[in-house]
C-alpha cells in the first residue's frame, strides 16, 4: 500500500470526499473561505511525526510553526495518546466546579512548582483566550474586592493580539480584527510595542546610539506610565504584555523593559499580566518567559503547549495576593468553563511535562537558539529580508522593499506578496509557517523544541530559495 493510499485509510474518504465535505459544511478560523468555495480545496493535513506533517495527498512538510506555536513536543507521541486514553477509561469528564478529580489537582500542584514567586493558584480554562478573558475579568474584580472600583481599564500594545472572545478582543491591539465587532468590552487602550527595527517611526531617537536598544526599552516602558497617568491611575486595573510579542513579528523586549514596567505597575497600583499563551512551556528555554527576562508578573495566562496540542487546555496562574480576597467568606468568584481542567487534558499536560523533564527540552532551546538565530540571519543577504528577531525557538523575518530606507509593502503589495505568492509558495516547497502581515509582512518561526540545527540549515535553505523567488516577482 502506498503512502497515499494508507493516509486516505486514515481519515477513512478520498481526498475528492474530503475536499467536497470541506466545503460544503467545515466554516474555517481565520480563514477566507472563499478558497474553498472557489478553489480547488484546502491542504487537509491528516499525520503528524516529530516535525513532520502529511497532507492527504500524501505530501510531506516540515511542521515550522508546531501547528500553531502548540505541538512543542513534536508530533506521534504516542505515550500522550496512551495518557488521555487511560484518564478516559477511568474518569472521561467531570467538572471543577465545587468539586475536583486528581489530574487537576496534580496538574494545579505542578504547574505552581514551576510558576516564579508568589503565583500558585491555578485557574483552568480550555484556550488561550479564555486565560486572557480570566485574568481581565479577576483584575476588575480584584479592586472591586479591594474598594476600588474605577479601576477597570486594561493596557496593552499595538498590533498585539491576546485573544477573540470579548473581553480579550477589547485588549488585542489589531484594529482590524475588532473593527467588525464593536462595540467591544469598553476599557482597553493602547501604548507602542517593543519592535526596535521600527522604533524612530514609534518617536524613538537614542540619546546614545551605542546605548539605543536599552534606551528604547526605557521609552517604550514609559509609555505605559504615560497612559496610565493620562487615563488615571485610579482607573487602570492591569497590563498586558507578552513575554516576545507575536503580532507584528516577534518582538522579543529590550533590556531592562520589564524591569522598569514592573516598576511603574508597583508606583501606580497596576496589575501585570504576562499574557504567556505562546511563550510558556519551552518557546522561550523556560517553563515561563517571565523568568527568562527577569519579572514577577502578579498573573500568568497560559495554554497551547502545556499539552502539546494533544488536548486542549488553558490556564491562569495568579498570586496569592489577588487570591486573598477568595479565601474567606462568602466571596466567590463566579466564573468557569465546563470544560476547564478536562481530566483528560489534564493528565495529558502531565505527561507532556515529563517529557520535557526527561528530555531536557527547555535546556535545549536554550542551547540551540544562538545557533538558529545565526542561521535566519543568513538570510539578510537577501533583498527582501530586512530584519530578523525574536528569542527561543520563536523567530520573525520582516520583508521589506528597500533595505536601506526599510520600506515596507502597501496593503495591495502585502496581498500579492504573501497570499497571492509566499504563503502557497513555502507550503509547496515543503515548510508550513506562517506569512504575516498584521503589522508589517513577516514570516514567523516556531518549529517544535526537539529540532535542532540540522533542521535549521533545512529551514533557512527552504526561506532562501522561496525568498529569492519573491523578490524577483516584485
């Protein structure tokens, strides 16, 4: 049997089936579903093995965003797929709410083990978004707890995204994705974000150029004691930020960034979300990216690669200050999932932590990312490539039209440029990652955390070969 043949077993149709179900009722995230309807289909990707990917026809990919910055562990880890099976045979499902099972409790207990400081309490959820929609709801109810009322706006950065149900929307920073929706949750404002290829568009002009990155992190910083001044502190509840921002193109922060955010939230009495969704569990070589740059956040979101993507979960870790008003009395704090601290996914998360344990997975982005930075830098020889940045295993690679002046692409170029060529021509070539251009047109990086540099030189052979052929389409 061929490896076509024995993939369309798998998901038990041909790929014709496949495609016309498809499009006759799956409605995809994110997506223009006009590819489907007016098109010949979508890639239908139905195998996963370490860092590699099968569509249904059989083709093969390397898996240079683990699905959705999720899968760190790789793909085929069968030992998680014998996890999840052995919970549901002894407890499928059973909800947390006024009552717990063991998975959640020892995941809780875990997860507190690695979270830094004082934040031990665990609230679990099913995603990213609902950890984001979590952490804003108990901020507000926090001062309200507190007798401070008023203190209910968020704070969070341009072009970041931390999530699409409501309340998480009103504190994503990309106007195009809230436009359809508004009004949205009321209470969400703006400062610049940490990207220092563009920082003299943000205002940014260095004192000492030798010194710049340091001192734009002090601005960028400040710029978030100048909003919550400018609104008044008496009405700022919390900010959020991600550890190295995704929206944009991986902003990793400035020496010293955090430090000095920190120290602003603690003068004015905010709270400080480190929204770690992405960054969590190994993206950055830690269990946290808040301790990778040296801040104790009062709360920590989390979710896609506590599991691996082989369940979902999500959670927000908080301290045990803004637990404090929970633990006496009637005060309760109602909110909750049905889904939130699965058994299943909670004993999948388990065994997923073993594995990075056992293989030392944080170590190793830590040891190899030096390395795969250096071999995506190879790429600035190219025309196109005007930057590239970020931190881990997480990377961006901004394209422009003129290195010198950093030209960017207008939204007509953007479309032709990664919809109309890129985002096709990579897939072909053997590489799914992502083609960006919620800021400005990236590519974006994050391959599972057990690569290591053969599989970079792969990576930047692919980039090189569907990048010069970009350039040449201009």
């Amino acid at each position: 049997m061929t490896t076509t043949e024995q993939l369309a077993t798998t998901t038990g149709a041909s790929e014709s089936a496949l495609q016309q179900k498809a499009k006759d009722h799956l409605w995809m995230h994110f997506a223009r579903q006009s590819v489907m309807e007016d098109g010949p289909g979508v890639p239908i990707i139905v195998r996963g093995e370490g860092h590699r990917i099968w569509d249904s026809t059989g083709r093969e990919y390397f898996d240079g965003l683990s699905g959705l910055f999720v899968v760190n562990a790789g793909h085929g880890r069968r030992r998680l797929a014998e996890a999840a099976a052995r919970q549901a045979e002894q407890l499928a499902f059973f909800p947390i709410w006024s009552y717990a099972h063991p998975a959640a409790i020892e995941l809780a207990d875990r997860i507190a083990s690695y979270a830094p400081g004082d934040l031990n309490r665990v609230f679990f959820s099913t995603g990213g978004g609902e950890a984001v929609e979590t952490a804003f709801k108990l901020a507000k109810y926090y001062w309200k707890l507190q007798g401070r009322p008023t203190k209910h706006k968020v704070i969070s950065r341009a072009i970041a995204y931390h999530g699409t149900p409501q309340g998480a929307l009103a504190i994503t920073g990309i106007p195009g994705m809230k436009e359809m929706f508004e009004p949205v949750t009321p209470g969400g404002f703006r400062v610049p974000n940490t990207n220092f290829y563009r920082s003299d568009e943000m205002g940014f002009v260095p004192r000492d150029p030798a010194n710049a990155l340091e001192e734009f992190g002090q601005w960028a910083a400040n710029r978030i004691e100048e909003q919550i001044l400018f609104e008044g502190p008496e009405t700022v509840a919390a900010v959020f930020l991600e550890p190295v921002q995704n929206s944009g193109g991986c902003f990793p922060p400035p020496p010293g960034y955090f430090q000095r955010v920190r120290e602003i939230c603690d003068q004015y009495d905010v709270l400080l979300v480190s929204d770690e969704v992405i960054c969590a569990f190994g993206r950055i070589g830690q269990w946290f990216a808040c301790d990778a740059y040296g801040y104790q956040p009062d709360m920590i979101t989390c979710a896609k690669a506590m599991t691996s993507g082989y369940s979902p979960i999500g959670a927000t870790i908080v301290s045990e200050r803004i637990y404090e008003p929970f633990k006496h009395g009637s005060t309760s704090f109602y909110h909750g999932y049905t889904f939130g601290g699965h058994p299943v996914s909670a004993a999948v998360a388990l065994a997923n932590l073993d594995i990075f344990e056992e293989e030392g997975l944080n170590e190793r982005v830590r040891e190899n990312s030096p390395i795969f930075r250096r071999t995506l830098e190879k790429l600035t020889d190219l025309p196109i490539v005007g930057d590239v940045r970020g931190d881990g295993y997480f990377f961006g690679i901004e394209l422009v039209k003129d290195k010198a002046t950093k030209e960017t692409f207008d939204d007509a170029e953007s479309e032709r440029l990664l919809r109309g060529f890129m985002s096709k021509a990579l897939f072909e070539a053997g590489l799914y990652c992502r083609a960006d251009d919620r800021g400005d047109p990236v590519v974006q990086l994050a391959p599972p955390l057990t690569i290591g540099p053969r599989e970079f030189d792969e990576i930047e052979q692919i980039l090189r070969s569907v990048l010069t052929e970009a350039w040449t389409r201009l």
